[in-house]
C-alpha cells in the first residue's frame, strides 16, 4: 500500500515539473535581442557628443503655448475682419468744397451712384484751400505723358485735372493747412519736379461741401475716384451727427 502511495506522489511530480518546464529551466536567450554586432559599435568623442540634440523639458509646453497663442491670434484676426465693415458702414464723410458752379455737378454724380447726401454750407474761411499743381499742358496726351515723367521721378500722389477752367492741369494736393502745401511743395522740387506752383483756391463766396452717412469703403473709394473732375473736393471721414 505503501509503494502505490509513493508511486502515486512520484506520478504527480513527474507531470508537475513537464507541464512547467519552462518556469523551472531557463528559457534561451533570444538571439535577436541580445544579437550584437561589435563592427557597428561607433565609440563618440566628447566634441560628438556635445552636438548630439538635447530634449529640453520644457519643449512639450513651449509647443502647447505655441498653439495656443497661433489660435488666439487667428480668432482675433478672424473677429477683427468681421468687425471691421460693420464700422466702416456707419461712418459718415465729408466732400468739398465746391463752388457753386461745381456744386451741382457733384450733386448729379452722387446720384449716379445712389448715395443721399445733405449740402453744409461753407463760409469763406472754411472753404479755404491751397493747392500745389502745375499748370495745364496743351492737350491731354501731353498731360498724360507729363504724369508718367513725374511718377519715374517717384511722385506718385498726382492726377490729371478735367474741370473745364483747369483742364489738363496736374495737381498733387489741396489742402486747409498752408504748411502741409509748403511742405509738399518742397518735397516735389527736391525730387526734381520744375514749375511747380502753390496757390489758394476757393476764394470766393458761395462754398459748400456734401455730406454722406453710412458709407462703406466702396462707395468712399468711388467718390475719389471722381478728383479728376472735382480737383478742388476731398472726401473725409467726419463725425457722424
């Protein structure tokens, strides 16, 4: 009874220690982990080393805030674009000043255009203006190449006039502070423009400017595209009343 009891305990040994060989040997080595190949091994120099690129730990955050800012930046341009037209559209504008002759012909071309103006009557000291130009040429194919002369020379801010008493003048400016024409005139002879003259326009009684609400950047863009007709009016931006 004895023997079939320990042939028993051996049996149940001899199946334990084969069902778990591999937790009591030790496995093989894996040859393609611990393969080593001494021709590839490079020993580094300490000049080497000290190029070799270093992960600093603040990388990770230096990119997040990188991000970050990148998208702020785009919402604020992107709310700035829609922002933008809306002011723009609620701004009023001022053009003059005519004469009374004038007057009415920049009343027809405001209409062309569908705007509504209301006319501001100006007094004499108001409608003051000086004017930097040169005189007319004799025909406009002259005045044209005159202007292509005078922008090679880097004067860019300039148009042919078209009203009749001045036609085919070319000015470079009119302005209510006297100073601004000097200065501008002394800019122009140094870049070599000749004949250049300043005077003072508007002199006379019965000035008036017209004023618009509401306009947007296109519609204050075709207004001054008008100057040629109207050399004496400027549109600018006023308070809206």
């Amino acid at each position: 009874m004895k023997k079939l009891v320990w042939l028993l305990v051996l049996i149940n040994l001899a199946l334990l220690t084969y069902f778990n060989l591999d937790v009591v040997l030790p496995s093989a080595p894996n040859s393609a982990m611990t393969a080593i190949h001494p021709e590839k091994i490079v020993v580094l120099s300490p000049q080497q080393i000290a190029t070799l690129p270093k992960k600093s730990p603040n990388s990770t955050t230096s990119k997040v805030t990188t991000a970050a800012a990148s998208t702020i930046d785009v919402t604020i341009r992107e709310h700035s674009s829609t922002v933008s037209p809306a002011l723009a559209s609620n701004t009023c504008y001022e053009w003059g000043v005519f004469s009374a002759v004038n007057l009415t012909g920049a009343q027809i071309e405001a209409s062309k255009l569908s705007l509504q103006a209301t006319v501001k009557e100006q007094t004499s000291l108001e409608a003051k203006r000086f004017w930097v130009y040169k005189k007319p040429l004799r025909s406009a194919e002259a005045a044209q190449a005159k202007a292509q002369e005078l922008k090679a020379l880097g004067v860019d801010d300039l148009y042919v006039v078209q009203d009749a008493k001045w036609k085919n003048a070319i000015s470079f400016g009119i302005f209510e502070d006297e100073q601004l024409a000097i200065k501008l005139l002394n800019e122009l002879r140094a870049k070599g423009v000749k004949d250049v003259s300043k005077a003072l326009r508007n002199q006379s009684g019965g000035h008036a400017s017209l004023l618009f609400s509401k306009l947007n950047n296109a519609e204050v863009l075709e207004l001054k595209k008008l100057k040629s007709q109207f050399p004496e009016a400027d549109v600018k931006e006023v308070r809206c009343n």
